[in-house]
C-alpha cells in the first residue's frame, strides 16, 4: 500500500504556521504605482529584487535568475483589471501558476476497479478517506486514497497469494478505504490467510490500520515485522512507514489547539528515531519509489526540532538542485513552504545565500524594527563567496533603501549593459537607475531606462522599464515625452493615469485627436470636460464641449478613469439635461448652468445646479479627484489651475448670500444639513463644518423657510 507524503504546502498549513509579516494576504488588493518600495507592499511587487516585494516574489525573481524554475506570470485576469491593475506592479499570487486539470474520482479509481474485477470483486467507488479534507488541511489519513489502494491491490494480485485469500486481503483493503479510525471489528482474521506472503501482508495491512488510526507505536511493531520480508515493494514501504510512523508519533501532542506547534511538547527522542529511519530508507533506496517523501519529511523532522541550518540546506537543494523528481512538491509549494516555515521562524540564522539574501532584502524595509546593520551585512560576506554579484547587489540596496546614499550605490553595480538581462543583472541595471534618479540626474536615469527597453525580454521586464520611463518623465517635466507619437510607453494603464492625474489642457486635447487607442481618446475628452468644469474653467468648457458629438458614446469609462470594480461614468454625462429631480429643484443643463456661472460666478441657482449635476450622477468622492499616494505614479502637480469644487462649499455660498432667491437659499440650506446624512460624516467635499453650524442651519431653515417642501420635509441635523 503506497503511503505518500502529505504535501508540502499542506503540511506547512497543518503546522498552523501564521502568515508572517513578509507575505501577503492576496485580499483586496490594490496596485500602488511605482518602481521603487522601501515597505512592504505585498500587492504591488515589481520584478526586479527590492525590499518592497513580498519575499516570495524575491525568491521566485532568483530561482528564475539560476535558471532553476521561469518566472511565468499568469496573464491579467477581469479581477486584476477591475482592481486596476496592470502588468506591474502586480499582487504575488500572479506569480503562482494555476494548476493543471487533475483526474476525476472515476478516472483515479479505474485500475483499481481492473485489479478487483480480475479477483471477483464487485465494487462501487465510494469516496476514500484521505480525500474528506480541504485544500491545505494536514492529516496522516491522507495518503489513505484510491492509489494507495490500488498499489496494495495491485501487490496482492502478483504475490504467491492463493486466490481466496487475494479476496480477503483485497476486501479488507477496501474497508480501510473508507476511514481513518479502525476501532472495534477486526479488520481481518490473521487465522485466515496461511501462505507466508499472505500472513507478510497482513501484517502490513493490520500495521496501516493502527497508523491510520493514530496508534503509532503497534504501527511501528508491525512495519518493522515485515521489513524481512521477500517481497520488494512490501520491504521498501515498511521501511518507509516505519520512519513515518515515528514521525507522527513524535509530533502527537506538538500542536496546539490552534494547531500551532510547541515545540517542547515534540518528543524528541521519538524525532531522532524518526530522522535515523528516514536518512536510513535514503541510504537503502537512493531513488526509490518514496525517496521523494522522505527527504520532504526530513525537512518537517528539522522544522519540528529547530535545526535551521539543516532546514535551510534541505529548502536549498529542493529548489536549486533536486530534478522535478526528486521533489516531493512543486517549486510553488516548496517556496510557500520556505516562506512559512523557514523565513519567519529563522532568519537571523540563514547562512545559504538563495535564502539569505531574501532575508536580508527583508530587513531592510523601511517598517521594520532595525534587524539589518551595515556591520552586519559586511560580516556576510564569507556565506556569499560563491555568488559575489549578488553580494554586491545586496550592498548597493543596502546603500541606496537604509543609508540613502545613492552614490555609494553606484560603486557597487556594473556600469556596462550585459548582452542579456536574468532577473538578478535586470535588477542590478533597475537600481542603478533608481539610484540616479536618487540623485536627480534625470537625464541619466533616463538615458539607462531607454538603454534597457531592447534587452527587457524577460517577462514583466519591459513593463517595469516602461513604468520607470514615464515616472522619469513626469517628474522631470517631460510629460509629452509618454505620449509623443513615437514613444515606447504603450502600457495602457500607465497612460490612463498621467491622462487623469497630471496632464492638462493641452495635452489632453492633443490625445483627443491623436490617440490611437479609442479608449484613450475617449478618456482624455471626459477628463477634460470634467476639469474644466469642476475648476470653474466655465469659458473653456463651452469651447471644449463642442467637440463633443451631440450624442456620444453612452459606454462608461471605468477603470481608465480609476475606478475599481463596478462602476463608471459615460461621455453623455456632458449632456446632461437638468431634469427636475425628486427633491423639486429644477435644473438647464449642464451647458447652460456653465454659461450662468462664466456670467456670475456667485449665482445662487447656478451653484446649487452645478452641485445638483455632482449629486445626481454620483460624483461625490469621484476617483477623478483621489490624490494619488506621494512618490506613485501621476502624484505630481496637476496641469490644470483652480480649486476643485465642491457641493458643499457651493451651498455654503449661497447660504451666506444676502440677495439668494428665497427657494434657492431654502434648498441650499436643505442640501447642505444633508451632505451629512445619515452618517454624520461630510459626503460633499471641502472643509467640514462643526455641528454648531449645521443646528443652525436648520433652524433657519425651519423658521425662515418653514413653509417649503424642504423646510417641512427636513428632520435632522446630523
């Protein structure tokens, strides 16, 4: 019967390790839009090796750099788009491949159900007991599933087995199948079966019933009762679940109720026997057919006694040397595994230069307590004798994200363009740049950003270079540089927010005409008519609109405008007609409530129109108006002058206007105690105002305007 390894995800997940500071959630995540991090920011890594990446990704970028396993990004996917994303920077879990379609209950049990017809036996497939788990939960029961059924049967038809007792063996087989805890009935009678390879596999089978039924001690009895035996695969696989069997023996009481492991309750003596068995099967069966399992369970047998030298050596070989395999998981798994197990719980004892250097990209982030000296980091330099690039890297990072000294920096990075760009010779040529634009020298940044754009053919490569080159632009005063008709900066979301955030006028009515991409048209019109308008460029809106078709495309602009998920305005939005709302207050049209206020700025009915267009189309908090995050992309000063305005300030205008018709002031009154509705919370814009201030507009509202539809419907302050 093949007893397999619990994977090494899910063992790491039956440990109930917590997730550590270093990795993400991957909940709602949102892209932060920049090239260099100095925090942690797990839903916006970038490839290329920087503190800022959860340390999964770091690891991914060097595995990828020695050739040990290619960085395959998954494609973009509705939810990636819809939280607005692009490329880069992008959240971990794109870096995790979806896993191939696996085989169906009825394909797994086909040659199981071959073997027991030959013998005689009928039998409907039921569900197996080691499949009753979720994704991730550990559990010994496990391996008790349809294959290991079929190797036992399978070794049961060719053995020297009389026929009856292929029926008894095979029977019972299929009994354990179906649980995990065989108390009670006797599984077998050994009285029964006669012939000694009959009695050999019994005794293995009646051993597997106590293992699985957590009775390990009489589990190891009986395994070890079976290694004499003349049958190859039953000696190789007791040998095996002897070792297994210790090893659960050993972590029994290891975990508590939150399966988080104590470490002192590990009976130790129990895991010393348990490594002895497993390095003695290795001995024994070099590549046998559980050699896989056992150098995975050696690593749980170090986790569990805290050997983080021998758990780092182990983490190594599995993801640098070991063929596919010698593995017992996927490198995915093996890096989830290397990240919960070892990062976290032994860092400051690495000494393996893969896992070292993600550890020390991971002190030196800006939010975490000081673990990474410059004394330190200088003492490293023996573990790194055999990878000096990336001891160099590690210096120049060190230099540029703690010390801040970007020219230091420099002195540690090559100067000269390789032929090719890995990850690790991509992220040399990234901080060099980064560090050049540390120091302002933005033409050089720049000059490098275009030097890398024909060598970025690794994946996500050219869009990081991309994302450099338009932030170099815009903080260098070269905006019309992203959308010259030649530049390289074709990244649509890159463009979409310079078009929202930063640009002005006239660069926006140059995309109009000129972009090639009708989304970017679209987005440059919308954007804008919205500034114009919202900043009191009334003039320049008139003249603006009329390039707008008298019926425009009513398809929304969603995320090219930021906004995330659901949600999204239309270029009709222009054409907005005024219709008399349900509050009774009517409104012209936008157009015209533009010309009042180029007319008369103070326009008490122009005012509560223009804050009746924002409160009717819902642009309250529109993304148009979000600062962006200081240092991202588009944070820089916007082209366009003038306040945004805000509704509330609006009212407040009019409020305090002497010569405001009597319904004008009545309904700013009425609209302005409701921009703290129901919430008591501002949803207007502009500068809160106290409680104070809101009671007593409404009770002017109620004394002096009592008698209008807004002075009899109002009931609250707020």
């Amino acid at each position: 019967m093949r007893i397999g390894l619990l994977s090494s995800l899910t063992l790491a997940l039956c440990a109930g390790v917590s997730l550590q500071a270093q990795a993400s959630g991957d909940d709602s995540c949102y892209p932060d839009w920049r090239v260099s991090q100095d925090s942690l920011t797990a839903c916006s890594n970038m490839p290329f090796l920087s503190p800022g990446n959860d340390s999964r990704t770091n690891l991914r970028l060097l595995l990828a750099a020695k050739k040990n396993a290619p960085l395959t990004p998954n494609p973009l996917g509705e939810d990636d788009l819809a939280q607005g994303f692009g490329p880069v920077p992008f959240p971990v879990y794109r870096l995790v491949p979806r896993p191939p379609e696996g085989q169906t209950p009825a394909e797994q049990g086909t040659e199981l159900a071959q073997l027991l017809a030959a013998l005689g036996i009928q039998h409907e497939a039921t569900a197996a007991a080691g499949d009753q788990f979720l994704w991730g939960e550990g559990s010994r029961c496990r391996s008790n599933n349809v294959q290991s059924a079929t190797d036992f049967v399978r070794q049961v038809t060719n053995a020297d087995v009389p026929a009856n007792e292929r029926v008894l063996l095979a029977n019972a087989r299929l009994k354990l199948l179906g649980t995990c805890d065989w108390q009670g009935e006797v599984l077998l009678e050994p009285q029964l079966i006669t012939s000694t390879q009959g009695r050999e596999l019994t005794t293995y089978l009646l051993a597997a019933s106590d293992f699985y039924s957590g009775r390990f001690v009489y589990a190891e009895r009986g395994f070890a009762a079976v290694t004499l035996t003349t049958l190859p695969w039953l000696k190789e696989t007791a040998v095996y679940m002897i070792a297994r069997a210790s090893l659960n023996h050993a972590q029994e009481n290891a975990f508590d109720e939150y399966g988080l492991p104590q470490r002192q309750a590990v009976d130790k003596s129990a895991l010393d026997e348990a490594e002895h068995s497993f390095l003695s099967y290795l001995n024994t069966y070099p590549q046998g057919e559980y050699a896989p399992s056992a150098r995975g369970l050696l690593r749980r047998v170090h986790w569990l006694a805290g050997d983080a030298t021998k758990l780092a050596d182990d983490y190594a070989w599995q993801l640098t040397e070991a063929s596919d395999a010698e593995r017992n998981g996927s490198i995915d798994e093996l890096v989830e595994e290397t990240d919960n197990k070892l990062l976290t719980s032994y860092a400051e004892t690495i000494r393996n230069p893969l896992l070292l250097a993600i550890n020390d990209l991971m002190w030196m982030r800006a939010n975490n307590p000081p673990k990474l000296t410059r004394a330190t980091l200088d003492g490293q330099k023996a573990a790194f004798a055999n990878e000096p690039a990336l001891y160099d890297y590690l210096q120049a990072a060190f230099a540029l994200y703690v010390e801040h000294q970007p020219d230091q920096a420099l002195k540690h990075l090559p100067q000269e363009l390789p032929a090719s760009l890995d990850y690790l010779a991509f992220s040399q040529q990234t901080l060099r740049g980064l560090a050049l634009q540390a120091k302002q020298d933005w033409k050089g940044a720049e000059a490098l950003w275009l030097q890398l754009l024909p060598l970025a053919k690794q994946p996500l490569q050219r869009d990081q270079v991309e994302l450099a080159l338009a932030m170099n632009y815009e903080r260098s005063g070269q905006l019309a540089k992203v959308f010259a008709v030649d530049s390289p900066i074709q990244t649509q979301q890159v463009r979409y927010i310079l078009l929202r955030s930063v640009a002005g006028p006239e660069l926006l009515r140059q995309q109009i005409s000129q972009a090639s991409d009708p989304l970017e048209r679209s987005t440059a019109q919308f954007v804008l008519l919205y500034k114009d308008l919202l900043r009191g460029q009334f003039a320049t809106f008139a003249e603006d609109l009329q390039q707008l078709p008298a019926a425009p495309a009513a398809d929304k602009l969603g995320t090219s405008l930021g906004y995330v998920y659901d949600g999204g305005q239309a270029l009709t939005l222009f054409r907005w007609s005024g219709d008399k709302a349900a509050s009774g207050y009517t409104c012209p049209t936008i157009a015209q409530t533009a010309s009042t206020l180029q007319d008369d700025p103070k326009n008490p009915h122009g005012l509560n129109c223009l804050g009746e267009f924002i409160l009717r189309n819902g642009l309250d908090g529109m993304p148009l108006e979000q600062a962006r995050s200081a240092g991202s992309l588009g944070s820089t000063a916007s082209g366009f002058t003038g306040e945004t305005f805000s509704r509330l300030e609006g009212y407040q205008q009019v409020i305090a206007n002497p010569k405001a018709p009597r319904d004008d002031k009545a309904y700013a009154l009425f609209r302005a105690i409701n921009c703290y509705a129901p919430s008591g919370y501002n949803s207007c814009g502009g500068e809160d105002v106290d409680k104070a201030v809101r009671k007593g507009w409404f009770r002017q509202l109620k004394t002096g305007f009592a008698d209008t539809q807004w002075g009899k419907s109002l009931q609250y302050y707020w």
